[in-house]
C-alpha cells in the first residue's frame, strides 16, 4: 500500500457512493429485477473486487464481466454468485470458463456445440445466455431469423446445458430520441416470441445504465448498469434525460514543484503556452502516463484551494503544468483535483471526458495502474 503522503498521483474511490449508485437504479427498475452490475474492465478502472466486495450486500444476482480472464480474477479471489462473460469467447477459452463455472454468452452455434462438449467432459450443468443482436451489430445471433436458430439452439440443449437467458444490447441508449432503443427493444420481443421454449425458462434482460434509468420499463427480468455506477452521466445533460448518478472517482495529483516565470516562459512540448505576464506555475505529478489524456492539453481545469485553475501546455507522460497565478499562496506538496470537488468547485468526469473529446467510459478505464486506488466511504450501510 502506497503512503498517501507520498504518492503522487492517485485515484479515490468512493465507494458509499457507488453503493448509492447501484441503490437508485434498483428503486429505479423495481424489486422484480435482477441486478447485474458490470464489473468489466477491472471494474470500469476502479478495482473489480473492490466493487464486487462493496455492492455485494446489495444482493445483486450477479455480476458482468467481458473477458474470460475477468471472470477468472473473480472466482479465485472466492466470488459465488453467477458470473457472466458478456462478449463472445473464443473456442479455446470456452474449456477454462466452464471449469470456472462461468457464464458464457454466445452468438453462434458452433459455440453452442463446444459448451455442450465441455459440459460433458467437465460433468457439469453448464448455462449460457443468448445475445440477440437488434442492431448493435457485434455479436448475437440475428433477430430476423430467430425461429430458425431457436430451434437449432434448444436442439443442442439438455440437461446438462441450459438456455438460462436472452438478451440485447442497445446502441443508442444515451441519446436523446427514443425510437431507436424502442425499435430494438421490439425486435427482442419479435425475436423471442418465435423461439421455442417458454420465456418462464429464460431471463430477458436488455438496458445498460441509460437503458435503466430513461425506460425502467425495458427493465425486464434483469438490468445491467455499468457506468452510471461508477458515477458517468448517461446523456446529454440538458436533454433531462434522467437523474445524475454521484461521483464515484477523483483523480488527484501532488503539485510537486512551485515556480514564478517572467513574461515569454513557454510551457511543454511544442511550447504551445506562453506566459503573457508574470506568472506562477505549479507541476503536478501526473500526465499521460497516469491516464490523464494527453488531449487535455491547454484544455482542462484543476482545483488548487477550492479554485479552478488552468492546464497549460501539453500534457506530458509525467508531468502536467497548471497556472496557479490566481492562487499564488499554493505550495509544493499540496493536491490538486483533476476530477472530483474541492470546497465549492467541482470538475466532473463527464466535463473531463468532453474536453477531452471522449466519453467517461474511456477516462475512467484508461487510468493507469501507475495510479493508487484509494477507498473513500466507511462500507456502513
Ligand atoms: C458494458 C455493458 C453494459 C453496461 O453499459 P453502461 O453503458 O456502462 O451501463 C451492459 N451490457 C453489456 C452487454 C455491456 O457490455
């Protein structure tokens, strides 16, 4: 464990709040839905266990994962309940997730007759959820032609692999017209009614956390939320489209070096910034390299004492530079918030993420692990 007092740069997770977060979706959709939070990607960059650890008292029915190896890190550090593996998984990797007792998700058939195989070898009762692809396009079986793979699909199943779930995903779910998750929310619903075995048997889920929060109506059997957790808006903010989730990640970095430089001082590679008047600079001790995008460059905001102050200059891999001329009492050691509050001041992860001419998704999941994760919140509750 690092000595926050060293560090210099980190990331605080505040875990009250993510608990939060899993609360309001779950008032959101109703008590008859199931609960999958998405822990993929090392937990959206937040830590998977850590999540895991913290939202499991929420009795969720499971957890969502992307890859073989997630779900693996899961079962050895002594995780129960299901866990499904959301994107396909190549033929070589399907042996491991059913030894693990993994959920897998398939897309086609010759996945289907694999599984069965490994069933039979591992002694098993292996279940796998069905993706319907509606449009997202990048997996699933085609919702056109559902009566013929249906029966195809059921025809390989038996007692020992069980057809335990259907679903879809939307594209366009955080985006402001309604039609197009509606369109596939009713493609799902004309695919599994040509399919032949009885929706009783199978758990239908579809919304991720703009797909939750806008229609709890396509709540459906299950829900899988993922970044409004983790404390990302789910779409244009004015669009009023749903209530806000609570920040969840603060990114933190020491100013580790304190300078006053006359007028011309140029800052950074390209010395895209130019000091027009004498001016205080502080080093903060994160750049790229930390995750902290390189596209922020002259474009970004930190809070030093409750105050915004500019980033300037590139970003380097190490280093990023703020003007701290509007706070000149500011010292070396002292933290600045690249995300989160400080006093008044705020600059959250969706602002960042805009600056940066991405989505939240990628700021959070490229925080590197050159970065502590700090617990913030006391597990009560
Ligand atoms: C990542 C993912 C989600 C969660 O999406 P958010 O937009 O983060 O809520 C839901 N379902 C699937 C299949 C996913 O891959």
């Amino acid at each position: 464990m690092s000595n926050e007092l060293t560090t210099r740069a980190w990331v605080e997770v505040d875990l009250d709040a993510l608990r939060a977060n899993l609360r309001a979706v779950r008032d959101r959709v109703g008590p008859g839905a199931s609960l999958i939070p998405m822990v993929k990607a090392d937990g959206y960059g937040l830590g998977a266990q850590r999540v895991v650890h913290a939202l499991d008292a929420l009795q969720p029915w499971g957890w969502g994962v992307a890859a073989l190896s997630e779900g693996l890190e899961l079962r050895a550090a002594g995780v129960t309940r299901p866990i499904v593996v959301f994107s396909p998984l190549a033929p070589q990797a399907l042996a491991a997730a059913v030894a693990a007792e993994l959920t897998p998700c398939v897309s086609d058939l010759d996945t289907i007759h694999v599984l069965a195989d490994e069933a039979r070898r591992h002694r098993t009762t292996v279940h796998f959820h069905l993706e319907i692809d509606t449009g997202m396009g990048r997996a699933g079986f085609d919702w056109r032609q559902a009566a013929k793979w249906g029966t195809e699909v059921s025809a390989v199943c038996g007692s020992q692999l069980r057809w335990a779930g259907v679903y879809t995903h939307f594209h366009s779910a955080d985006e402001v017209p309604e039609e197009p998750s509606r369109v596939q929310w009713e493609r799902l619903h004309d695919a599994i009614a040509q399919l032949p075995v009885s929706t009783e048997d199978l758990m239908v889920h579809a919304a991720n956390s703009a797909g939750v929060m806008r229609w709890p109506e396509f709540g459906a059997d299950a829900v899988r939320p993922g970044i409004f957790l983790y404390g990302g808006g789910i779409g244009p903010r004015d669009a009023g489209l749903a209530e806000a989730p609570r920040p969840v990640a603060a990114l933190k970095a020491r100013i580790v070096l304190v300078r006053d430089v006359p007028p011309g001082s140029t800052v950074g590679y390209g010395a895209t910034h130019v000091a027009r008047a004498w001016s205080r600079w502080g080093t903060l001790g994160i750049g790229y390299g930390d995750g902290y995008p390189r596209a922020l460059g002259n474009r970004a905001h930190a809070i030093v004492r409750g105050k915004r102050v500019p980033v300037v200059g590139r970003i380097s891999m190490d280093m990023t530079v703020v003007d701290l001329s509007d706070v000149p009492e500011a010292e070396a050691g002292e933290i600045a918030t690249l995300i989160g509050s400080d006093g008044a001041e705020e600059v959250t992860l969706d602002e960042v993420a805009a600056a940066a001419g991405t989505i939240s998704y990628e700021i959070l999941t490229g925080l590197t692990q050159r970065l502590p994760r700090v617990e913030r919140g006391d597990g009560g509750d």
